[in-house]
C-alpha cells in the first residue's frame, strides 16, 4: 500500500508542472481511472480539460484519442466500420478512434443520442459489437467526456440513465491567482506535454487496479456508506443514489484509500470522494447538494 | 400451537406447581388430575365441546365428592390446578398460552396460604422461572441451547424484579396480619399444651418435634436447669384429669419479687397455636402489651395465638410469691372423695408422725429418690388408681405421672399445690444462638405453698432422672443415632440442622414477622421520630420517582451508549476532548478530528496514537485490542497547547 502511495506522489508531481494549481481534481481523475472508471468534465473550454485527459495518458505511457463529437457524427465515426478489400475478398474492420486506452469525447452533448449511446455501450461493456462480430477494447480503457454547461442551444444533454454509468464528474473551475501567474509565465503546455516522460507502465496501472481490491470495507464504514444511501432517497432529494452508485462509491473509496496508503477505508475517504461521485446523479440544480448530504449524515 | 418447546416448558410448570400443592389436597384431587393431564397428553386432536363440559363436571364433581361443598376456601383452591389442566385443551393462540403462565403464578401464589416458611418460598422460585422461560420461548425464539438460554434470561428478569419486590415489601402498607389468616379458622392450627392434663397427654407431646416457640436472650442465657417456661397451671383434679378448675374472680395477683440477679431480658416467637397463651420463664417479671398476667402468674392473651408471635420478656429466675388468699388454699388442697386411697394413707400417716410441711416434702423426694423409680416416655398402662398404681405398682413415669403424685400426696398431707404445666429446656441454635424449645420439652411440676417462702417450684422429675432436666429429654433417649452423638459426623448433622433452623427462624423474623410495627419503627430510624403516615407516603412516592425517572436516564443513556466497547471508548475520548472545547461533529471523520484536536492539544501524539488504534479496531482487519484502546483513554487527560 505504501507503494501505490509513492507511485501516485510521483504521478501528482509530474503533473503539477503542467496542470498547475489542480491537484486534488487530478487526484480525483486517477482515483477514477484506477477504480475502472469514467470521468465526465463539466467546464468552460480553455480550463484544462484537454491537457487533463493527455497528462493521464502520457503519465501511464497509454494510447490517446480524442473525438470531437459533432451533431454529425456517426456510430460508425466512434467505433469502427468495415470496407470490402477487393485483394482478400472480404471485409476488413477499421477500428474506430474508441480503440485505445484512453479517450477524449469532447462536448458530447453536441452528438445525437445515437452517437452518444454508441460510445457510453463501449464504456460500459468494454468491447464493441460492430457488424454482428463482439471485438475487446484494449486494457486499461478510460473514457473522458467533457460537456459545456452554458450552450446548450442545440446539444442532446445527457439523459440520467447515461450520467449514471460515468463513476465521476469534475468540473476543473478557473485556476486561482498564483496558479495562473505561473500558468502565464510558464512555457507553452503542448510542448510541455510532450516532453513529458511516462512515470509508470500500464502493467503498473493494472496492478494498481487490482490492489483497490483488497483494501478493507470494515462492517462500520458499509453502515455508513449505507446511511448515505438511505438519505439521497427520502423525498427531499429529487432522485436517490442506485445500488449501482454506491458500488462505484464504495470502490473508489477503495482507491483513495489505497492512493493514500492505508490497507482499509474510512469515512474521510468517502466523504473525500463524495461530491465527485454523487452530484452528477442526484439531479439537483444544488452545486453543494453533496456536502449538505455529508453534513446531514453522522458517522456511526 | 405449532411450536412444542414452550408448551413442555409450560407443562412442566404446571405439573411442579401442582405437586407443591398435592400433599394437602384430598387424593381423589391428584387422581383426577393425574387423569386429565393423561388425556391431554393422549389427545391430539381438540375434542368437541361436549366431552368439554363432560371433563369440567368430572374436575367439579371430583371437587364436591372430597370436600362436600364448593363454595369455600379449599375448594376454590383445588379447582384452579383442575381448571389449568383442562385450559390446555384451549391452547391455540397466544392469548391462551398467557393465560395459562397467569394461571400457573395464581397457582404459585395460592400455594402461600398454607406455607409461608422460607423453603416453602424457594421451592416455588423454579415454577415461575419455568413459567418465565416459557413465555421467553414463546416470544423470542432464542438461539439453541434454547431452554437453557430462556432459563437464564428468565432468572435475570426475576433478579431484576428483586429490589422492586424489596421496596414494595418494605414500603408498601401492611395489612394488619396476613392476608390468608383472614380466611383461617383458629382450630386449624397447630397443637400444643393442652388446658388439661391427665399424666399420659405429655408423653403424646414429647414424639412431636414441632417447635413451639424460639427464645433469643439478650445478654447471657441462664443455665438450662432454670428455663421453666411457664404455662397453664391446674388446681382441679378429678382423681384422673387435672384441669384449671374455676378461678375466683377476685383472686388478686400475688406480689412478686425477685431475690436474686436482675431479670433475665429475652425475646419470643411463638408459633400459632388455638390457646391465649404466652410462655414465660418461671416467674415473669413484666407483662407484654396484650397480654394479662392471671392469679397463678399465667400469661394470657384476648385472642388466640393465630399467627406467629413477637413478645419481649423479664423473667425473675430466683423470686418470692406471695401466699394465697383462703379461696386459693382451699382450691390448692381439693382432692377428689373417695380416690387415691393408698397415697392419701400414706401422706396421712406422715401428718400423723408430726413431720413439717417441709420434712413431708422432703420425704416424698426421697421416696421418689430412694425407691426404684423410673422415668419412662412409654409407661405400663394404667390399671385402677392412677397415683396408687405409680407409687405402689409400676413405679415408672413420666413427668406428669410424677406431679400429679407429688400434689395429691402434698394436699393429702394438708399441703396447699398446684401443677404447673409448660416446657423445661431448649435446645441451642450455635448457628443463631437463639434457643428452641420443642413440644417434645413439653414438662410438668408442682408448686408447693410454703407459709414463709410463698408458692416454691419442687420438680419430682428432676429427683427421678436428674438428666432429664439437666440435658434435656434428649439426653434420656437411647442412642439411635448410627454414629453415635459425639461423632463429628454427628457434629456436622446438628450443626447443618441448625443452620436450617436459624434460616427458617430468621425468614419468620423479617419477612413473616414483618409487620405494622416493625415497618413503622424501620420508617422512625429512617425518618426519625416525627416520622408520620404522611413521611411514609412521601418516601414511597419519593422511591417511585427515583426509580422511575433512573429508568428513564438509563432508557436515555442505553441509546447513546454503543454496545460496542470500541466506539464506547472512542466516544469517552471524543467527550474528554469536548470537555476542553475540542468539539467533534458528527460528520467528522476520526482522521479530521484527530488532526483538528492535534493541532489544539498538548497531546498530539497520544491522540494520534489512539486514533490509529481506534481506526484500526473499528475500519481495518478488526485485529487490535478493545481493551488497550479503553486503557489509552482512561489515562488521557487533554491540556489545550
């Protein structure tokens, strides 16, 4: 467990030198991508979302793809389509941009919900069915989708069915006066990003992920967790939280606590995670419904 | 019914409360008990309504055929046992399996208006766990080994009840006597002394080894040589049968005196008995309240004696009595015309001889001493003169046998005496030194009236067989016992049975004995003297509050309190630190608090410290000992920085 703590140390600094002044967001990020999840960033454009989602692939040595979702874009501009090679006589299957570690769906709201449906499948089964035949996306897939919240003339929001399956929802905000000065003094963050060298394999990724599982859930904290439940679905919330949320909660749970070096979960490291991971689903217009939930609720 | 356990349980409630009751209900009861819990067993199917009434007329039947009637005491109480059984054929619901555990504690309670001793009191201690431990498995199905478990859970709830039942006993108002004395028909009670005395009647006493009376003496016990309790006295004889004859009504009370030590002070319980009699040791010095002292110094009370008796006593041991009034001389020389032929000769011919009163008395000692008479408990049976056959025929005894000798050849020598009955002796309690006189002490004497010393006590029995007064009747037994008496194990087998005794005598003292006085004099040393009616109401309704408004903490408490001792030693924790303004919110996790509370206190460490090992215990692999964390807080005590 200390290990995984160091390796994140090592990741958070790396980082730091390009994504200045974000440090618990990207924390949040890599919780997310070790619990097997999806991260949707709800921001301005300009605030880092690009060079966000870079930094975690090029940090892991991982494939990176962006798509930039458009009310023209096919299924097929997602996943792949087949052309009939006239040498071999056959159809021959051309990946889609969703084939690599970890993709960037930028303003996916501006997709059709075909379109949209097309990648949040590829999320949740982790293969893609195209023409009959079922193909594997590589190990480890992460998906980052952004949305803008203040355009929304002409976009195809996200129903709640489809926010639920995104473990978490950031938004990265504007960064404070010292972050920007060194932001603005600083060199240009392409080139930084390039220079960037990778500070562990994907096989370390994988192995972290495997690690998550074996940090202790203790009777107590499930209590708690449950409590937590139990409130967002009394009548003063809109929407309470599914069983598949608190899964999700619980798990990345497991990894702040492993990113902090501690073989079992506490209800700091829910709490920490909470407003990432339950804002998006509880379908309330209040930004802090989540610390309201964790003031609400005692620990046991 | 589907569940069998609590219905066995209950069962077996029923049948131990019923064999408390047993020994006094007529056999027929037990048969037809035995027969209808047979036919509840037997029947497995619920019989129709007719059998229903058919099995009701048999219990009534039975109860009318062994009593002769129905509406009373005895037969109220057989029927409840009869009517439990055939409740069984009811039991379907809940509601009938609760009526028959009430029943079963009706059972119990009736069982207290025939015994009220302490042993009586424990053996009816596992009917109402079995009853107890039935509802527990009724109710809350416990894990196996159930009964065991509902056997355990309901013992605690009975010892829970124990200090209610201690407050309300003690504080609650007494009712003048027992409650089931209101009922009770005096000739029930148990025999004693009887008002007459032929010289058989004592011996029938001295096979019974029921306990008329304990005697506590405050200070040192006299020797027993000197314990002649005293009780009825006869002047009447009819050659036969001596008896108290008719007292004169102005026969005035005799002056006493005592000659030697200041009064001997003791305390008796007297048993229930049909007669107004107190007993007291030769001569009583004082009167107990209720009681009235009679011309022959007997104690006696209005009523008779129906509950067991508290009284405090002076006794004179050395004394002088007055001499009597013509009306008594002339009571105190009557003999029958025409009896004792053979003894009235003899004392007349001594008269003729010119000897004393005194000498004459002295002489019949010394005949009774020189001559072989023998003391025995089972004499040859009488033939022809009752007197003449002892002095000039069998010459073997009892005490009775000898007083009446003793009077009717004083009187026929012109010597005024009268026979005093009552009991001689005691047996020592070691365990609570107290003294237990038998009706097997049960004694007779004589007193002769001297014209210088007064009414002066000449015992036959104790110039016939000295032991007899000086050991006890006891010590005129033959050894039957397998050991021998002076064996230790004979030693330990006295001694178990005296603290049997002193248990039971102890249980009559403060739980029967508890009554008016005794509550009143507990609330005077508790309230002192101004202690009224009213202080005992407010004490009661003070008690009532206390204990009502400690439950109510203890609700409160129970719910803020975690079972758990972890949590429990985290939250004393929590509130130490709260006591110096480090407050925690309910939200807060541990790992905040600890750093928040750190940074204020002096502490840092320690609270760090108890943090990791309370994380651990409570979020970790459970591995961590509960009991160093409840250390490590008790030995905490915060300073702000």
């Amino acid at each position: 467990m200390p290990a995984a703590e160091q390796q994140v140390a090592r990741i958070v600094a790396e980082a730091n030198r390009v994504l200045v002044g974000k440090e618990h967001q990207l924390r949040l990020a890599l919780a997310c991508m070790i619990a097997h999840g999806h991260l949707l960033i709800e921001d301005l454009p300009g605030v880092g979302k690009t060079v966000l989602a870079h930094l975690l692939a090029r940090l892991f040595g991982l494939q990176f793809r962006r798509i930039q979702f458009t009310s023209d874009l096919l299924p097929a501009d997602v996943l792949g389509y087949s052309v009939y090679n006239r040498d071999r006589d056959a159809f021959t299957f051309h990946a889609g941009p969703v084939f690599t570690n970890v993709v960037l769906a930028d303003e996916v709201n501006r997709a059709t919900p075909k379109a949209q449906s097309a990648l949040l499948e590829a999320m949740e089964e982790r293969q893609v069915t195209v023409e009959g035949e079922t193909r594997a996306l590589p190990k480890p897939f992460f998906v980052i989708a952004t949305q803008n919240p203040f355009s929304q003339i002409g976009t195809f929001p996200l129903p709640e069915s489809q926010l639920d399956r995104f473990m978490m929802r950031l938004t990265l905000g504007y960064p404070d006066r010292e972050a920007e000065r060194t932001l603005l003094q600083g060199q240009d963050r392409r080139k930084l990003l390039q220079e960037l060298q990778p500070v562990l394999t994907p096989e370390q990724l994988l192995q972290l992920q495997r690690s998550a599982h074996q940090v202790t859930t203790s009777p107590a904290l499930l209590d708690y967790l449950q409590r937590l439940l139990d409130r967002t679905r009394s009548p003063e919330y809109p929407v309470g939280l599914s069983p598949r949320a608190g899964l999700g909660i619980l798990h990345c749970a497991r990894v702040w606590a492993l990113m902090h070096g501690r073989a079992m979960v506490l209800p700091e490291d829910l709490q920490a995670i909470l407003p990432g991971t339950v804002s998006h689903r509880l379908a309330s217009a209040d930004h802090h419904i989540a610390e309201r939930l964790i003031q609400e609720v005692p620990i046991p | 019914m589907t569940e069998r356990l609590p219905v066995y349980c209950l069962a077996a409630a029923i049948l131990w409360g019923y064999a408390l009751h047993a020994p006094r209900l007529p056999i027929w009861i037990s048969v037809v008990f035995v027969a209808l819990c047979l036919l509840q067993w037997g029947m497995r199917r619920r019989p129709n309504r007719l059998i229903g009434y058919c099995l009701l007329g048999v219990a009534v039947g039975s109860i009318y055929g062994s009593y002769g009637y129905l509406f009373g005491r005895e037969p109220g109480l057989a029927l409840v046992p009869l009517l439990t059984v055939l409740k069984f054929r009811e039991l379907r619901s809940h509601r009938d399996f609760q009526v028959l555990v009430m029943l079963g504690l009706f059972m119990v309670a009736t069982h207290f208006i025939h015994a009220q001793g302490l042993y009586a009191a424990l053996l009816t201690l596992p009917v109402i766990l079995l009853l107890l431990a039935a509802s527990v498995l009724l109710h809350g199905a416990p894990e196996p080994p159930r009964v065991r478990r509902a056997l355990l859970l309901s013992a605690r709830m009975w010892l829970a009840a124990v200090p209610f039942m201690i407050v309300g006993f003690v504080l609650f108002p007494r009712l003048p006597g027992p409650l089931w004395s209101i009922f009770q028909d005096p000739s029930t009670a148990t025999t004693g002394l009887s008002n007459t005395m032929t010289p058989g009647s004592i011996s029938q006493l001295s096979q019974s080894d029921a306990i008329a009376f304990r005697v506590k003496f405050h200070g040192n016990a006299p020797d027993p040589q000197q314990l002649y309790w005293r009780g009825p006295v006869f002047w009447y004889t009819n050659g036969n049968t001596w008896s108290a004859g008719r007292a004169s009504p102005r026969a005035a009370i005799p002056q006493l005196r005592g000659t030697g030590a200041p009064p001997l002070i003791y305390t008796v319980t007297l048993e229930p008995s049909p007669h107004r009699r107190l007993f007291a040791i030769d001569i009583p010095a004082q009167v107990p309240e209720g009681a009235t002292l009679s011309a022959d110094l007997q104690l006696l009370t209005t009523r008779p004696i129906q509950q067991r008796t508290r009284y405090q006593l002076g006794s004179y041991t050395q004394y002088h009595i007055s001499g009597a009034g013509p009306r008594e001389l002339q009571r105190a020389l009557q003999l029958p015309p025409g009896k004792h032929p053979g003894a009235v000769a003899l004392a007349r011919s001594w008269r003729a001889a010119g000897l004393s009163p005194r000498a004459i008395i002295e002489r019949v000692l010394r005949l009774l001493r020189e001559e072989d008479f023998t003391y025995t408990l089972s004499p040859q049976s009488t033939r022809g003169d009752s007197v003449d056959f002892l002095l000039f025929e069998s010459r073997e005894g009892f005490c009775g046998h000898y007083a009446a000798a003793l009077a009717v050849l004083a009187r026929a020598a012109g010597i005024p005496a009268r026979i005093v009955t009552g009991y001689q002796g005691g047996t020592l309690n070691r365990v609570g030194n107290y003294y237990t006189i038998r009706q097997r002490d049960a004694h007779a004497w004589v007193e002769i009236l001297d014209a210088e010393r007064g009414w002066q006590r000449v015992d036959p029995t104790r110039v016939v067989a000295p032991e007899r007064v000086q050991q006890g009747l006891e010590g005129l037994m033959p050894d039957t016992t397998l050991l021998g008496r002076d064996s230790e194990v004979h030693n330990l087998w006295t001694l178990l049975q005296d603290s049997l005794d002193a248990a039971d005598n102890g249980w009559n003292q403060w739980v029967i004995g508890y009554d008016r006085d005794q509550q009143r004099q507990l609330l005077y040393s508790l309230g002192g003297q101004r202690a009224t009616p009213w202080t005992f109401a407010v004490v009661l309704a003070g008690l009532a509050a206390v204990l009502f408004l400690g439950y109510l903490a203890l609700l409160l408490h129970r719910q803020h309190r975690a079972t758990d001792p972890t949590l429990r030693a985290y939250r004393r924790f929590v509130g130490k630190l709260a006591r110096i303004g480090i407050h925690k919110h309910s939200a807060q996790g541990p790992l905040d608090f600890a750093r928040q509370a750190a940074a204020l206190c002096r502490q840092g460490s320690h609270i760090h410290a108890v943090t990791r090992l309370y994380i651990r215990i409570r979020y970790g692999d459970g591995q961590g000992s509960p009991m160093r964390l409840h250390r490590m807080v008790r030995g905490f005590s915060p300073r702000l920085r």
